[in-house]
C-alpha cells in the first residue's frame, strides 16, 4: 500500500492550500509551445493495465509508490503518487494516448503559495518484470515496480475499526471510526471533526474516498479519493484532492487498539 512504515500525520496537518505543479502531458515527446502545434503520440496504451501498486525501483530518487485504478468510463486511469516521505502528493490521469495530465502537492503545513507549471509526461508499460516509467513528474525518469495487482475486490470490513495518526511529537492526534457501512466519525486535537465514507470498490482492493474536514475555524472542506488498508488490516492510508484540485491531503493511520478493562 502507499503508506510509509514510519511517517502518520493528521489531516489538518498536511494540506496544500495551492496547488503547487499542475503537470499537462503528451505522449511521444513535448507539445508545442505557443503558436506551435503539438506532436502526435506514437505510442497507444490501455491504461486498465497500468492498475496496481507500484514502488519506485531500486535506486530510484524520490522514492514513491502509486496506486493506479481504472476510471469507471474503463478508457482512463486514475494514478496516485506519494512520496514515502510524505512530502509530495501527485495525482494523474492516464490515457490511452499515453498522455497524462494532474497535479502535483507539496505536503507541508506551512506551504500558502503555489505555483502553476507546465511539464510533459509519458508512461510505457513492460510485462516482465511489470514496469511502469513516468517523464515529467520529477527531474528524471520514473520507473515503478508493480508490488500489488490490486485485482482482487475490497472487502467492507476491513476498513471497519478506529484508526489513529499522531504527529508533531504526539501534538497532533486525529482519530476516525469507520462504522460497518464505511461512514466515518472522527475529530482532532487542532479542534477539526470528520465526517465522510469509505466504500469498498467491487473491482480492485481499494476504497473510495469522500471526506468532509470541519474546523474551529467555521471552514469545511470537501476532499474525493482513494483509501487502501495494508495486508494485516493495521495502516490505513487515505490520498485525497479537493474538487477544484486547489488542495491535496495524504492521511497515515494506525489501528488503534482497544482499550483494556
């Protein structure tokens, strides 16, 4: 799954309040510029393939992992890059043309300023072993490793339990309990309530993602995306953008345990 080992942060704490890259691509080298006309891609994908957990490969810099997910239309995908630092958040749209377009977030509490761009970026897939690379997200080329094929359907339950992430040197503590149907409860100590579902998604190990985050401050945000739970049902993970793609959100969580008697 994406979430790192180490790092939980609350949900309040890691919001971009600006986009910070947004990434238009072409597939088969760079578009034009103004007044020029764009290349044709040479290359054609179904990006239903790319679907999966991926990491980045062996002594690739950043070190990300993606979750792809096929779009409902089935002729687009959906790709969720985090860094396992926490410190950036890209998300992209697959096509079949092999052009991809999204935003890219800074993860930081302190970030209020973003700044817009233009970059290029291009996927090929190889089968053996399971490949994916990006140009255009970084300064280099991306490969990533698929870990997970992702292919099997969700189950509910595994999402149904009190979840915790605590950052800040244990300053910061955000609890959320996802009841049987997916709905989510929750608040932190910086004075915000959570309200929202996870669904369980019928064909792929993962969750759709609605939240709404209420804080003191008489602000509600609402954030869409994608939630997935790790193989012993202990981490949850939750990426998500609000729907002008303004803000970007990356939630590490932890089961909490029950309380002894």
């Amino acid at each position: 799954m994406m979430t790192p080992q180490t790092r939980r942060f609350p949900l309040r704490t890691v919001l971009t309040i600006a986009t910070v890259a947004t990434l238009a691509a072409c597939g088969g080298g760079g578009g034009g510029g103004d007044g020029g006309s764009p290349s044709t891609p040479t290359t054609t994908i179904d990006p239903t393939q790319f679907k999966g957990r991926w990491a980045t490969a062996a002594a690739v810099t950043p070190v990300m992992t993606a979750v792809v997910l096929p779009d409902a239309s089935g002729t687009t995908a959906s790709a969720w890059l985090l860094a396992n630092d926490a410190s950036r958040l890209v998300k992209l749209v697959l096509f079949s043309d092999s052009s991809a377009n999204g935003t890219s977030y800074t993860l930081a509490p302190t970030n209020t300023d973003g700044q817009s761009v233009l970059g290029t970026v291009t996927g090929t897939l190889t089968s053996s072993p399971k490949r994916m690379s990006l140009t255009g997200v970084s300064s280099a080329a991306l490969a990533f490793d698929q870990s997970d094929a992702l292919a099997k359907a969700a189950e509910q339950a595994d999402a149904a339990k009190t979840w915790e992430s605590i950052a800040g040197g244990n300053a910061r503590t955000t609890t959320w309990t996802v009841a049987s149907d997916g709905a989510i409860s929750g608040s932190s100590t910086t004075g915000c309530s959570f309200t929202g579902k996870l669904t369980a998604m019928s064909s792929s190990n993962a969750f759709s993602a609605q939240i709404a985050e209420s804080c003191s401050d008489g602000v509600t945000t609402n954030f869409s995306g994608i939630a997935t739970v790790d193989a012993p049902k202990t981490r949850l993970t939750v990426t998500a953008i609000t729907a002008d793609t303004k803000k970007g959100v990356a939630i590490f969580f932890g089961a909490k345990a029950a309380a002894t008697q």
